[in-house]
C-alpha cells in the first residue's frame, strides 16, 4: 500500500496547499495509481501489518527451502550417497571432500530468519507515530530477510539444477531395513500424488493477492 500522510500522517499540508480537506486523498489516490501499488485509503504511520506480511513471506520462502537443504545435505552424505550433487565445493583439510555448499547455504539461511523475524516482531509495538529506533531496527531486519529469500531461491535453484539420484545406492540403502521395503509401483504412484497436491496448493498460494 502507497503511503502519503505528511509528517503525522494526516495530510495536513497537502490539504492546505491543495485548497480542500479532499487534496490529501486525491493525491494519495494517484500516487497509487502512478505507482502501481493499493490505495489503503487512509495513512499507516504506526500499523505496520503490511511490512510484517512481506517479511513473514520472505521468511517463509527461506525455512521452506532451508529444510529441502537440509534433506539434500543429509542425502548427499557419504554414507547416505543417494543424491549427486552437480555443483560442490571442495575442502582445504580433506582434498577429497565434496562439500554441499547450496545444501549447507540454505540451511544456514533458515535458521538466520527466526532472530530478524523476532526483531521485525518486535519493532512492530512502537511507543510514537515517530518513534526512536523502532522503525529503524524493523528496516534493517525487514531487509534482511528480503536479501535471505532471494539468496536462497537462488541458491536451491543451482541446487536443484543438476540434482541427480543414485537409485542403486537407494536400493542399498533400502535393503538395510527390508521391512520398509514397497511395491515400487505403489511407491511411485503415492509419491506423485503427494508432490501433485504440494504444487496444486503452492499455485493456490501464490495466486492470492497479499493483505
């Protein structure tokens, strides 16, 4: 939502300049529309749900993806072995060792998000409409955030890129514990239901305008 209030968020001085009590609203209104963003038809100084929005979004978008870093790091596990990674880095200790980077970059980025949401929390019950520290703690952790969900969706995306299965070593695995093992077919057929709902509802999510 586009915010033009003034100093106190009244929109006195526009009104003034404007010549009517309406001036504030009708120039708040084309700003808006200039700008491509919502009219929330009044000022927000001290209500700050629409900050809290985009960076509760922004820290889900990074703990979803750091658990799929962490499922391709425990995977990718040498005595695990059941993923490739295309990309990894190497390790100045073991010259030997592939280490996954992308998986461990992911990880560590979803456990950063609970301290920056806490302070975006936080910073949310300010004492003034100008409060002293409140909004600039918020920006900095409401920025943080930001640059966590762009880095990780950059990162699961070279990730998954050239993610490949070792089948034989998950059949190895599998024959560890031979009660576990199922019907292949039924396995196949279960797991493309469940991945089918999961994209259905992220569809459904995104297409929903946020609040």
């Amino acid at each position: 939502p586009v915010q033009l209030g003034g100093a106190v968020g009244t929109g006195e001085a526009i009104d003034r300049a404007g010549g009517s009590v309406e001036s504030s609203t009708r120039l708040r209104a084309a700003l808006a529309a200039e700008l491509g963003l919502a009219d929330p038809g009044r000022s927000w100084h001290s209500e700050r749900s629409p900050i809290l929005t985009i960076g509760n979004t922004a820290a889900i978008v990074a703990v979803t993806l750091g658990r799929l870093g962490r499922d391709v790091g425990f995977l990718s596990r040498s005595e695990v072995a059941e993923v490739v990674l295309a990309t990894a880095g190497g390790s100045s200790a073991m010259p030997h060792k592939r280490n996954p980077v992308d998986a461990v970059l992911l990880s560590a980025n979803g456990l950063r998000v609970g301290g920056l949401q806490a302070a975006l929390h936080s910073a949310a019950i300010s004492q003034d409409a100008r409060p002293m520290g409140e909004w600039h703690a918020e920006w900095s952790a409401f920025r943080g955030l930001l640059r966590l969900a762009v880095q990780s969706a950059d990162a699961a995306a070279s990730m998954l890129g050239g993610l490949a299965f070792d089948h034989a070593a998950l059949e190895r695995n599998r024959a560890i514990t031979p009660e576990l093992r199922r019907d292949p077919a039924a396995t196949v057929a279960a797991s493309a239901r469940i991945v089918g709902a999961a994209i259905d509802r992220f569809h459904s999510l995104s297409t929903k305008e946020l609040p």
